[in-house]
C-alpha cells in the first residue's frame, strides 16, 4: 500500500525516475506475494518505459525480478531469456558487487533446474563469496545451501562436509545447513527410510524452499527407483504388497511407481494387477551375431571400395 501510494504521489509531481525504482520494488512485492500476474504486467511496462531511457543499472534489477517471476510459474525458458538479459546489461556497466552475486545466484538455480549441477556449483560459491565479503548473512546461507545442494545432486555428498566445516562455512551453521547436512548423510547411505526421514524433520527449511523442494523430489524418486531395483533383482514374480514391505512404503504408492518405471522401460515387467502380482522380465541375451556380420559386410565393402579405386588408377 505504501509503494502504491508513492506511485500515485511520484505520478502527480511528475517524478519519472524514482517512479519507476518504486514500482521496481512493488514489482518485487508482487512476486513476495505470489501476485505473479501483476507483477509480470507491471514488469512489462516498465521494460517499455526504461529501455528508452537506457537506464542499464535499473534495467538489470528488472530483467532479475522478471527471471524469478518466470521461474516461481515454472516457464524456465522465460526466465533463462530475462536472466540473459540481466547479464548483458550488467556486462555493459559497473554492476555494483551484490547485485552481480544475486545474478550468479539465479545463475545457479537455472543451472541447477536444467540439471547441470558443476556449473551450478561454480556460479552458487560466487554469490557465496560475494555475499561472505559483504556480510550479507541470509543471503550467503541460502547460497551456502545451495552449493550443498549442488554437491549432493551430483551424487557428491561426502564433499558436503569439507564445505561446511571450512572457515567460511563455519559461520553459517543452523538449521538450513543442518538439514543440507541430514540429507547428505541419508544420500550417501542410499538410504530412501532415512532421506523420507530427514524431508520430515527439516520440513521448513526443505519442503518450504521451492528450489530445494524440486531437486530434493527428483533425488526421493531416483532413491526410490534404486531401492526397488535391488530389491526386485531375486525375485521373478512376487507379491506387490511384498514388495511394499521391503521398501517400508504404503501399498498404492509402491503400486504406482512400479507402474511408472514399467511405462519409462526402467523395469522390465509387469503388472497382474487381478491377483496383485509383479511379473518381472529376465533380461534378453542379446547375441553378438548379428553385430559382427554387419561389420564384416562393411569391412568388405570397404575393402571393395579400396581395390576399386586402386584398378581406376591402374588403368
């Protein structure tokens, strides 16, 4: 209310530029607010407005709030193109040093979300540095989480511990950093029991961050993938409810991940669902037959191919 108080008074007296920074924050607050579609309507025009006026500083700040707008609806494409965007403003001007590091943050979040988790890393331990430097705490604990996070989708979560016992990590213990810490541990356990244990008691901290929330639910289904895998790997027909004892999971949730990895050809099987039985698949010996006459057929004709161009010169 207050921000749109200082719009309407920035209108009348015709204060055109601090204007447009208060409507930038009020765009902010939209987003603050999950008022998504107001604040891409007023991020709009506002572009229109300063692009004219080549305000490149105010220009970054818009095209950064644009990026997490897209983003928080999920449209990663829109939000790579504004995050681009902020990036070339920001490389035509001197882009003042937290500014810079909240551009690698979103960096490493439209990293990570595209799963390239070592670019990523790079771009979090920037936004870290620059953040630790500044004393800018919050803001260097959720880079900090996210560089745990990094390590741990890369299947990496041993090199956790390095991270956060260092001299600058030390700084930043609490609760975030302890639950990065929790999940490493079940993850490194390939433990599913432990890691659904871990989502429980840091519920605040994981489930509340969307970020985190997405990454960490890609990690819970390929745990879960894993596990019944193993367990499976005995067994060429067994109960479905059998199996859902193994892995300590209710019956229809068991049931419908095995239907999901039989349709994605990650099990080889199926599903008798009349007498509440998996049939799995042995795998196909595939012989070598096949392969090897093809690549005797071309060889020949490679060899063919030679001795005709030899006799071509030859006459």
């Amino acid at each position: 209310e207050m921000c749109v108080g200082c719009v309407e008074w920035c209108l009348g007296e015709k204060r055109t530029f601090l204007r447009q920074r208060v409507e930038t924050r009020l765009a902010g607050l939209y987003l603050q607010e999950v008022r998504y579609q107001e604040a891409l309507e007023l991020l709009t025009r506002l572009l229109a407005e300063v692009k004219k006026l080549d305000d490149k500083l105010l220009l970054v700040e818009i095209y950064l709030i644009e990026c997490r707008t897209h983003y928080a609806l999920q449209n990663v494409p829109k939000s790579k193109a504004a995050l681009t965007a902020a990036k070339t403003n920001a490389n035509a001007i001197h882009c003042p040093p937290l500014l810079q590091a909240e551009i690698d943050v979103w960096s490493g979040v439209v990293a990570a979300r595209e799963k390239d988790f070592r670019t990523s890393f790079s771009y979090f331990y920037e936004g870290f540095e620059a953040f630790n430097s500044s004393d800018s705490e919050e803001k260097a604990r959720n880079a900090m989480k996210y560089m745990l996070l990094s390590k741990i989708m890369m299947n990496r979560p041993q090199e956790t511990a390095t991270i956060i016992s260092s001299k600058s990590g030390l700084k930043y213990t609490g609760a975030a950093i302890d639950a990065m810490a929790a999940v490493a541990a079940a993850h490194k356990e390939r433990s599913l029991k432990r890691f659904e244990a871990v989502l429980q008691q840091y519920h605040a901290q994981l489930e509340e961050d969307p970020i985190v929330k997405h990454h960490l639910s890609d990690l819970n289904e390929t745990l879960l993938e894993q596990n019944v895998l193993r367990i499976l790997e005995p067994f060429s027909r067994v109960e479905i409810e059998h199996v859902a004892e193994l892995i300590e999971l209710p019956l229809q949730r068991t049931q419908a991940k095995l239907s999901e990895m039989i349709l994605d050809q990650k099990l080889n099987g199926t599903l008798d669902q009349g007498v509440g039985v998996l049939i799995v698949f042995e795998k196909e010996q595939i012989r070598s037959t096949y392969d090897n006459a093809l690549k005797t057929i071309r060889n020949t004709s490679d060899v063919l191919d030679t001795l005709y161009g030899m006799a071509k010169e030859v006459a």
